[in-house]
C-alpha cells in the first residue's frame, strides 16, 4: 500500500454566490449501469453526498477525507496557470484534473514533475496530457470513461434542438420584453426528415444516434470502428468511410470524436465548405478538432447556419475569443459532461482509480489511456501518437 503521496488536484470555481447550502432536488435517479454492460463506479465508499456540488474547489471530489486517512496530502486548487501551481506540481506524485478546466499537463510540465506517477481525468478526454511524454516518462494516464457520456449525448441533442429551432434567440425575445414572432420563426426548422450524422459513434456518438432516431431523421456516421450490422439496421445508419465522405449529405454534423493527430483541425474551410449551405456543426468534443476562424467565417458567410458546443481552447476562454460574438451560435461554458449527476459518477470514479493505484492493484482497463510505457486500455482504442 503506497502511503505518504501528494495529490494534486485542479477544480473550477465555486458559484460566484458561494458553495450551495442547499439543491434543487433532493436526489438523483439510481441507474444499474451503462448502456453496454459496463459497471458504474465501485469504490470501496464515497465520502460526498451524490447529486452535491464535486467538481469545483469546495467539493474537493469528496477526496480529502478518504485521501488525508491514508496519510495522503491533497492539494486543491482552481489556478492552474500559476507559480502556486508549478510549485505543487514539481513534487506532486498523482495529478488530478477535469476536461472542463484542464491542468495542461505540456511535455515540459511532465520533465518538470520527477515524481509524477498518474494522470487522472475526473471526466472523459485526456488531450490535455501530453500523451507521448506520459509514454515517454513512464506515467500512467486514466480517466473515468462512460462516467459523462449520456450526459454529453443529452447536451448534444438539447444542442440541435436550440439551433434548428432558433431556441434562444426566442428565449430573448422574450427576456427582451419583445413578442415579434416573424423574427423568432424567421431562422427556425424541423429536425424531422433532417439528416444527421456523427464523427464518431463510440459511446457518445451512440449514444446521440439512439436518441436522435425517434425524431424521424435520417442517420449516417464515420467512426475507425465500423459499428455491428445489427445496430446499423436497428438504427438505420448509413456508415461513411471519412468525414469527408459524409458531412455533404447531412443538414446536422455532430462531433463526438477524441482529439488526436487525425482529428486536429478536421473542420478546415475546405470541409466546412463541403457542407450543404445552412448545415449546423455540433461539437462537444474537443474545440481543437475545428479549426475556430473557420467556424466563424462560415457563420458570417451563411455557409453554417449555426454552430453549437461547450468546447473552447484555450479553458477557459479568454473574453475576445471570437466564438463569443461570432453570429448564430449556441455555445456554453464547458458544462456538458459536468452535471451534478455526472459529478456524483465521476468522483466516484476517481476514488476507484486512487484506490486500485494506491494498493498496487491493476487499474479498470477501460479507464486506462496510457499504462506501462504504451497507450492501453481505451487509450489504445481512441487515441493515436505522433510517434
């Protein structure tokens, strides 16, 4: 049993009003598991209340009880940029962060943390780690998969709905005092009868095709990993052998794909511009995988009817970013994956991770991404090297 480790952990924010005192609802729904088989969470306890704020500084991921009583020092912070930072890190031996405020873990930020022995995403999505230096440094990468995935597809869905409806806008209308219909209608469709595809159909990408298909749309994707015959039926997908392939036939793109070298910048004006005119884009995957000027051209230009997501690079993002003022946009702070619901998941799952590390024991395959010199687990599955 490792003993005597120094844990650090980065959070976002608590609410400008404080940490709450009190919830919106009292509980949340108990699920048997993933879709698939997958088993939810199993630490040996959780020392938080599930549906409770986890993922900001207060709520500590329920840790510090659980992490001090072993003789651990947990170190939370929300500033990731500075010397506190670098100097917590220089003898850190575990590294916690979040894909909603990453810690980015550089190639040099890696030399630079001797002690550094894992990497742990509390959420899904380590492209903030410098996958080839964990290689490289002999760190073990790993991340609580399937924990947010439902709760990213949700957000997808909510995502096309608020665009091809022009829901906010209405919405404004609204708060505005205003009751101009014709203004509200005037950029506002259907989803029935639409086609829709997804960049990638693992977990999330499924997951947003499942839900999409009682809508009455035509579905289509492009993954590495050709789905089963029997699921192409039940859902009446038509499979695309590239992106390139498949984003001129659809009304809907979706991206749920990991970012990586094949992915890096794959919505260019030259793609965007293969889309029909009046297409909306949906990413919340990684902000990286489009390119951002692109985006916004192609919503000045009317090429893109909208563009939605809770992805940005830099996290945060700073106030002249220009997805914040580009035209016809429904983008969040990263939230998708972080509901109280998901937050309750994923800290536990974090807790499971530190447990199996601390006691020797073999990590979760699937929560592996990197693991003994090589990507592993579902790292090796989603995940590519610049070699």
């Amino acid at each position: 049993m490792l003993e005597g480790m120094k844990i650090l952990c980065v959070l976002y924010d608590d609410p400008v009003t404080g940490y709450p005192a009190t919830y919106a609802r009292d509980d949340l729904p108990a699920l048997p598991g993933y879709p698939g088989g997958q088993t939810l969470p199993t630490p040996s306890s959780v020392d938080f209340t599930p549906g409770h704020l986890l993922g900001s500084v207060s709520g500590e991921l329920g840790l510090r009880a659980f992490l001090e009583a072993a003789g651990h020092e947990l170190v939370v912070t929300s500033d990731k940029e500075s010397e506190e930072f670098e100097r917590h890190l220089a003898d850190a031996d575990v590294v916690i962060s979040q894909p909603f405020w990453p810690a980015y873990l550089t190639a040099d930020r890696i030399a630079r943390a001797p002690r550094l022995k894992l990497a742990v995403t509390a959420g899904i999505g380590s492209d903030h780690v410098d996958l080839d230096a964990a290689i490289a440094h002999g760190v073990t990468v790993a991340e609580v998969t399937y924990c947010n995935s439902i709760s990213v597809a949700e957000h997808v869905v909510m995502s096309i709905l608020n665009l091809v409806r022009n829901f906010v806008p209405s919405h404004q209308t609204v708060l505005n005092g205003g009751w101009n219909i014709a203004d509200c209608v005037a950029r506002s469709y259907d989803v029935e009868g639409m086609h829709i595809g997804t960049v990638a159909a693992g977990r999330i990408g499924l997951a947003v095709l499942k839900r999409l298909a009682p809508f009455d749309v035509h579905l289509h994707y492009t993954d590495r990993h050709r789905l089963r015959r029997e699921v192409e039926q039940e859902l009446g997908l038509t499979f695309h052998t590239s992106a390139a392939d498949m984003v001129p036939h659809c009304d809907v793109v979706t991206v749920n794909a990991p970012l990586h070298p094949e992915t890096e910048g794959l919505f260019d004006d030259s793609l965007i511009g293969s889309m029909k005119r009046g297409a909306y884009l949906i990413n919340t995957a990684r902000a990286r995988i489009a390119d951002r000027d692109a985006v916004v051209r192609a919503l000045q230009s009317g090429r893109l009817a909208g563009y939605a997501g809770d992805v940005w690079f830099p996290q945060p993002a700073p106030a002249d970013h220009p997805w914040r003022t580009m035209p016809h946009h429904g983008m969040t702070p990263h939230i998708s994956g972080s509901s109280l619901s998901a937050q309750a998941r994923y800290a536990a799952g974090t807790r499971e991770i530190l447990e199996s590390f601390f006691a020797g024991t073999p990590i979760r395959d699937e929560y592996l991404i990197v693991d003994g010199g090589k990507l592993a687990g579902t790292g090796a599955h989603s995940y590519a090297v610049r070699g």
